[in-house]
C-alpha cells in the first residue's frame, strides 16, 4: 500500500539529545515513553529538539528572508547555500523544501504518538494530562501552519485551493494516506488544535524554558486568524499573547529600543516564545545568526538591499542594525556589537542584528511583543479603525525611532505604513516572503538591489515550494501545480 514517506516515523525516549527517533513500526514502543511522569517530560521535551534541527526551522526562517527581496545572497561564496531558494529554483529534487517537508511531518507523527498516548496514562493527574495534551496539539498545530504556508497557496489568494494532508491520528503500515484537501480544511484543523491547547494548558507554566504557554498559544492563534482574514479574532488574541499570566504578571512589554542593540540571540521581556539552543545542544554554524553574521566568523552570506536599508530614517535605531565594526571586518578582533558605520560588501550591505557567538548558545525569538502589536495593528487597520491602528503601531515606533510621532495615516496610507513596519521590525525572523504572499503583493526584485531579477505575482507556482519528489515516489501525492510530477 502506498504511504506517507516522512509520515512513518515513530518516537522512542532515550537518555540523549534525541529522545525521539525514528525506527521502523516493528521497534515501536511509544507507551513506554509516556509510562512515568520523567518520561512524560523527557519525550514532550524532545518535541521541541526536532524543532531544532538545521534543516528545519533554521532553514524555513532564512528561506522566507532571502525570497522576499529585502535581503539576499551574496552570488560568489556562498557555500551553496539557499542560492537555489534565493533564485526561485525548487523543484522537487531540488532546493531545502524536502528538509522542511521531513521536518514538518516528523513532528506531527511524534505529536501524534503524545496525543494518542498520553490518555492512556495512569500515572498523571486528569490536570497533568489535558495540560501535556494541549501542548502537544499546540505544537501540532505550530507544524501544520508552517506547512501550509511552504505548500500551499495562501487563505487569501484561494482557501479552496490544494491544501496539505491532514495525518490526525499514528497511522500503521496498512492504513490509508489522507487525501490532499483545501487549504481551508487545513486552516480548520490548525484551529481546532489551538483553541482545544486554549482551553486546556495550564496558566501556570514556566515562561522561562521555551516550551508551549497560554500567551504562545494566544500568539498563535493570532497569526492564524491574520493569515485567514478574521481581524477581530487577530485583534484579540494578540492581545491576549501579550497579556500578563499568574507566572508572568509584569506581561511582555517591549524594552527600551537600545535592547534592539543587543544581538538577539538572549531573551528580552518581549520574548513569548523562544527557540533554545545551548552551548553544549547547538547546530554549529547553521544557525540563523551564523548567515546573517556580517565578520566572515559564520557563513556571513545573507546582505540587505539598498531599497530596504532606504526605509529606516536616522533617528530610527534599528537603522544601527546595520552598522558594524569596521576593523572586525577587515579581519581584527575586536567587539561585534561595536558600531562603527555601515557597509557595503559583495552584493549588499552588511547586517549586524544578530550577534553570532562562539559559545553556540544562540536563542531564536519565535514570537516577539512587537509582531503582536503589529498584528493588532492590522487588524485594527483591516476593520477601519484607523485610531486603534495607529496606537498599536506607535507602540512598536515610539520605542525604536527617536522623537517618533504618532502616524496620521489612514486607509492605504496606514496599511502600507504597516506593512512597512514589519519589514523593518521582523527582517531575519522569517517573516516577509509570508507577509507578501498572504497580502497579494507583487515580488518584484531588480538590478542594483539583486543579481538575480525576478517578478513573481500573487498566486505564481513558485510561491509556494514543489511536494518532494521523494514523497510522490512512495505515496503518489499529487504535485503542486507548475511543478513536475
């Protein structure tokens, strides 16, 4: 019978880094992994490793950036590395997409096993056992959304189009593969799963260990709402992301704007959900700073363009982002952070937002206060409340831009200066190739900013990424439209 290739794997505990392996069914034991309340949280903490991997979340995060014309890759030394991505030429032999399709479905089967398992447990409480379950759909849902934004065109442009497979259940060597369905249908369980997690997870949980919280949820929820259009749903949980919890009173306000300085890769206030990485549990140089770094100390091969460097005036301080210290550049030692002025080095402009340390511990901001805010501020936006726009959006400006006064757009004029905003608040989190895809724009890429021109309309193939060759080999799914079989 033909089967999910990256669907049948299947989750074991070990006393490593990687408690939950792969094995083929016949070495399945997943009720001993949720046999004691140890095991329980070694396994649950293993869902988050396969978060970790280089050829997943890494990969997907800088994808989106060097897409979306704001930044890109250097044409000459650049290790091979999202140059396919870069020039739009996935296929489905080719290009990081397989990585993230792997990745995707490795962590639902896994969250699959918890979801199933977990009931069964005699050994945690009724409490213990809804609040794991939770986190487990929330993490589910976390997965599927990725995928549905690599695989499938956005809610916006056609929620009828191909979705992605929707695998709810730990499926055994005869089951049958679900259908693609709709891009809605996907959105429907994506929601399900979080608004079950809503209800469900403990209000009490650590904020400080980078695992599922209510406020990560809420975040969640809200980037779901925005992609499907319902902005009084984005609106409120955007809020409530940021909102102050019984373990977290002081909420997640935004810090002074000289944090902005401060290499990202260290939990600030603003943090709600964070991606750990330690000095001894690292992906080396694939990180996401290591690419972004602007010292050749990483891969240093991601630059900024012009036209983006444009948008930041000089009283903005994350115009600083960009400045660098010149004598590490040209070779000596010195400190990264140091900010001399900005400059220009093969294809683009080097980018010091994200501090690229050799103790490898360089945490990822997955949801940030910020985007919050400037979801609401859309949201508020997209229901013509311009004033209630126009004060989300301030409290994002007010803190990074020296003298800021509040916006008095309106209409379009607000929501390009929105749009605006996010670029330059969220460039390296893996943002912009969505944002212009959910929002029907045009990519639009030319010479001098890019060594490769390209203009991709709102609903091009090429928006989204090519099924694994891999995958239609074993299973027969469908392609994506514009790709080859």
């Amino acid at each position: 019978m033909k089967r999910l290739l990256f669907i049948l794997a299947i989750t074991t505990v070990s006393c490593s880094k990687d408690f939950l392996d792969t094995k083929p069914f016949a070495q399945i034991d997943a009720a001993s992994a949720f046999s004691t309340p140890e095991r329980v949280e070694a396994a649950m903490n293993g869902l988050y490793d396969l978060i970790t991997t280089s050829t997943y979340n890494t990969q997907a995060s800088l994808t989106s950036d060097v897409k979306g014309g704001d930044l890109l890759v250097v044409s000459t030394g650049n290790y091979n590395r999202f140059v396919t991505e870069y020039q739009y030429l996935q296929s489905p032999t080719a290009g990081y997409g397989g990585g993230f399709f792997t990745g995707g479905y490795k962590l639902i089967t896994n969250t699959n096993v918890a979801i199933t398992e977990l009931p069964k447990s005699t050994t945690l409480s009724e409490a213990t056992r809804k609040d794991f379950l939770a986190e487990a759909r929330a993490l589910r849902a976390w997965a599927y959304l990725q995928l549905v934004r690599q695989f499938a065109q956005p809610f916006s442009v056609d929620p009828a189009s191909q979705g992605i497979p929707v695998v709810d259940k730990v499926l055994g060597p005869n089951d049958k593969i679900p259908e693609r369905g709709t891009v809605k249908d996907d959105y429907d369980f994506i929601l399900a799963d979080l608004l079950f997690a809503k209800e469900n997870i403990s209000t009490t949980r650590s904020h400080g260990v980078g695992r599922m919280t209510i406020n990560v949820v809420n975040g969640l929820l809200a980037r779901v709402y925005q992609d499907m259009q319902i902005w009084d749903k984005s609106v409120e949980h955007a809020k409530l992301a940021r909102a102050a919890t019984p373990t977290n009173p002081a909420g997640f306000p935004l810090p002074a704007g000289s944090v902005l300085l401060n290499g990202f890769v260290d939990k600030t206030p603003e943090w709600i959900w964070t991606l750990v990485y330690r000095s001894d549990d690292n992906t080396g140089y694939v990180q996401i700073a290591s690419f972004l770094d602007p010292y050749d100390i990483g891969y240093s091969t991601f630059r900024a363009t012009k036209t983006f460097l444009d948008l930041f005036a000089d009283a903005d301080i994350r115009k600083k982002q960009f400045f660098v210290n010149k004598a590490m550049v040209g070779g000596a030692a010195g400190n990264p952070l140091q900010r001399d002025e900005i400059m220009f080095s093969r294809d683009g402009y080097l980018i010091n937002k994200f501090l690229f340390r050799g103790s490898w511990d360089l945490n990822v901001p997955m949801i940030r206060s910020a985007e919050m805010y400037l979801i609401e501020a859309e949201g508020e936006s997209e229901q013509g409340h311009d004033a209630l726009a126009q004060d989300a959006l301030f409290e994002v400006q007010k803190r990074a831009i020296t003298g800021a006064v509040k916006s008095v757009n309106t209409g379009a004029a607000l929501k390009l200066e929105i749009r605006n905003e996010r670029r330059k608040e969220l460039f390296g989190e893996g943002f912009r190739l969505y944002d212009l895809t959910r929002k029907k724009e045009t990519l639009v890429r030319a010479a001098p900013d890019h060594w490769k021109a390209i203009t991709l309309a709102p609903g091009d193939y090429r928006n989204i990424l090519p099924i694994p060759r891999s995958e239609i080999d074993v299973s027969g799914m469908k392609q994506n439209t514009g790709y080859p079989q």
